[in-house]
C-alpha cells in the first residue's frame, strides 16, 4: 500500500513544495476575505488529492473514492464502506484525513471567523482568537501553534484513555481521532463495546464533548476559571438534556446510552450506542442542525447563534408586553447591535436556504424527497451517519446515485467552510475587480 500514498504525495507534496520556495521570505498581507477565499479553495482541492490512494487501491470506484475523501477530510463521516470490509491502513487514512480537518477547521475558525465576527460576540473573545482585520495572518502562526498543543494533547488523552479500556494501539487511535474531530470514524473493535455503553464508550462520549466546545475555552481555562460560565455550555448541557427526555420518553428505558446519543448527536459526530434506529429520527435531524460551540469541529448553524435568537426572541416579546420599553440584547456582556443579529439571522436563512435547494436538487437524481431531506442535512450539518441511523440501512449512502452524492460533495464544504463565509468568497469572485 506504500506505493499510493507515495504517489498521492507525489502530485500534491511537489507542486506544494515548489510554491513554498517561491514565496519563501516574502511578507504578505490579507484580509478575512481573502482568507475565506483561500480556505475554500483549499477545501475544494485538497481532498482531491487525499482520494488518490483510495482509488489506485481498486476499493473504491473514482467518485466513490472523492466522496471517502471529501466526506472524511470535511469530517462528514459518511462512508461507502464499512471498517471491516477495508484494510487497516485505510481506516487510519479516514482518521487521519478526518483528525486534519478537524484541526483546520479550528485554525479556520481563529484565521478567519474571529475576524468576521468581530462586532458580533459570536466566538468569545479570547487572547487564542484575537486576529486583526486587515492582516489575519498576523496572529495565526501563533494561533495554529496553540491550537496545534491543545489538539494533540486532547487527542493524546482520549487515547490513552480508551487503551486502559482494553481497546489496542489501532483502535484507540482511531477512535480518539474520530471523537476529537467530531467525525464518527469507527475502526473494527473486539466485542459489542458500541451495543451498550461501555468505558470505551464512555472515553468516546468525552472525547465528542471536547470537539464540541469551542477550543478557545481550553485555553481561558488554565487561567481563568470564569470561562466555565460561557453560555455555550450551557447551550449544548440544554440539548443534551433535552434531548436524552425525548429519547427516553419515547423508548422508556436506556437512560445512559441515551445521554451518549445526545451528545453524539450535538457533537454531530455520528457515533451511536446500540444499533437500533433512532428512536425520533426528526429529533435527531433538528439538533445536528444546531451542532455545537463557535470555534468548534462540530457541524451546524452552532448553538451560539441559536442563544442570540433566543434572547432576541425574548427581547421581542418583552417589547410586545410594553411596547414603551427599551430592551437590548446582551450576549457574553456585550451589547449586540442590530445589525449583527441581522447577520446572524442572514446566516441561519442562508443555512436553510442550502437545506432546502440541496434536498429537492437531490430528489431529482431518483431519491425521495424524505432521504433527499437528511442526506442533505446530514451534508450540511457534517454529520454523514445520521442517514445510516435514521433509515435504518447500515451502509444508506450506497444507495443513492453517484451523481447524487457526487452533488452533495460541496454541501458538505459549505458546512465546514460556514455557508454565509463560503458563499460571500464564491461571491467575491465574480465582483472582485
């Protein structure tokens, strides 16, 4: 297998290798804009490349093999294949690519997103997301450095955690891979430790709870213990909770698997305790549509922005009783202004606008309207399971048409890249003179 990993750094390390010495020494400048337009296109190509050993390796087909690499590098987790049926060094390339993007996007997130949000507390103001607006480079070689440390060492824990549970090098890593970049990439484990819940996945559970914080928190924590008062923990303990009611008023028993599904879900990892179908699968569709913290590798509208329309709501309504009376929003102590909450609503329309494009376009390549819907969401949302739990079907993305799938491939970066953010720089292009 050596062979097509070499050849896959071949064509994309060389080319790579020769712009960095061409622009090696050169001092340079850009603004959020421009680093947006940077990352899509990086999102756009690079899993290009990651497909290569997948389809030389004869596994999969051309545009299977791209949707493997897309579906793992934007950490969607959706696959064609199980764990079993493929050699191991294919299932650590999923971890591997997923684990990647998991830390791109949280360099994205401090690059990029922090910039945008700069007169919206969307993303907590932290010293790890601190970027200046016409130069975010300035700050993101230390940034990624931070980032870099608090992932691996994350990681690191997760993994030797899930060793004392009995769990092998392999698995562990995997595993601790797939939890920390929320992307539900399973190696093939001794037992049914995923039929009931068990301490690997208790470590899982953990490692999915840390992905789904933003990654800034960590690095607050060590100094400032009032960061555990961020209202994005208590948004995703809201879901969580919420969630586990439902499921348990629904099957009456399970309470703990039920809690591990929760977060899987928040997470928009993927990862399920037991293997029944979801006991209310529009439950599950409607909380990885919210995802996770800002600055997060979960998928998502995120529950920051859920929180801000939530207290906009309920400015309104205070209003409506008094309508003499003046009620501004606060979020993390700051005063929001209108126009950010403007924002925050263009980006949830701009979100369920993609939603519904994308499942009725889907419905036009032969599937129904019901899996157009969550293969989309689930695309959108990167959370390439929840079609597998929700139908019922171990392996549902099979089938659909290539071309379906081939289509959802850049639903799927749009929901990495921050639909509003990826649509702006697509936008850029055309107007930009």
């Amino acid at each position: 297998m050596a062979p097509l990993f070499l050849a896959s750094a071949a064509v994309c390390g060389i080319p790579g290798l020769l712009m960095l010495t061409a622009t090696r020494g050169m001092t340079m400048t850009a603004t959020a804009m421009d680093a947006v337009l940077l990352a899509l296109i990086a999102w756009s190509i690079t899993p290009a490349f990651a497909a290569i050993p997948l389809y030389l390796s004869g596994y999969f087909t051309f545009p299977d093999a791209v949707f493997e690499a897309y579906s793992a590098l934007t950490t969607t987790g959706a696959r064609l294949a199980n764990a079993e049926d493929l050699p191991r060094v294919f299932v650590l390339w999923r971890a591997l690519l997923a684990w990647t993007g998991g830390y791109s996007t949280l360099v994205l997130a401090a690059a990029v997103f922090a910039a945008l949000d700069k007169d919206l507390p969307a993303i907590r103001r932290s010293a790890l997301l601190t970027i200046r607006p016409d130069n975010v480079f300035s700050h993101l070689g230390v940034a990624a450095r931070r980032i870099a440390l608090i992932y691996a060492l994350l990681t690191g824990l997760i993994m030797v955690g899930l060793m004392f549970a009995g769990n092998d090098l392999f698995q562990a890593g995997v595993l601790a891979m797939g939890g920390i970049s929320t992307s539900g990439v399973m190696p093939v484990l001794d037992g049914d430790q995923f039929s009931n819940f068990s301490l690997t996945g208790f470590w899982v559970v953990l490692a999915c709870l840390f992905g789904s914080l933003n990654v800034s928190l960590f690095w607050d924590a060590l100094r400032d213990r009032t960061s555990f008062q961020d209202p994005d923990l208590a948004g995703i303990l809201a879901l969580v909770v919420g969630t586990t009611l439902i499921f348990f008023v629904a099957t009456g028993e399970g309470l703990v698997e039920h809690v591990a599904n929760a977060v899987f879900l928040v997470s928009t990892s993927g990862y399920q305790i037991g293997d029944d179908v979801l006991p209310v699968g529009l439950v599950g569709v409607f909380i990885v549509l919210i995802g996770g913290a800002a600055a997060s590798t979960t998928g998502g509208v995120k529950v920051t922005r859920v929180l801000m329309l939530w207290k906009r709501m309920g400015a309104e309504l205070a209003v409506l009783a008094d309508p003499s009376s003046v009620m501004p929003v606060s979020f993390r102590g700051r005063v929001t202004k209108d126009r950010s909450l403007i924002a925050v609503w263009s980006y949830v329309l701009a979100f369920a606008a993609v939603l519904g494009t994308g499942a009725f376009l889907i419905t036009l390549f032969g599937s129904s309207f019901e899996v157009s819907f969550i293969a989309t969401a689930s695309a959108l949302s990167n959370a390439g399971p929840l079609l597998d739990q929700i139908t019922g079907e171990p392996l549902a993305w099979t089938e659909m048409s290539e071309n379906a799938r081939s289509f959802l491939i850049p639903v799927m970066i749009l929901g990495r890249l921050e639909v509003i953010a990826a649509l702006t720089a697509v936008w850029a292009v055309f107007i930009r003179r």
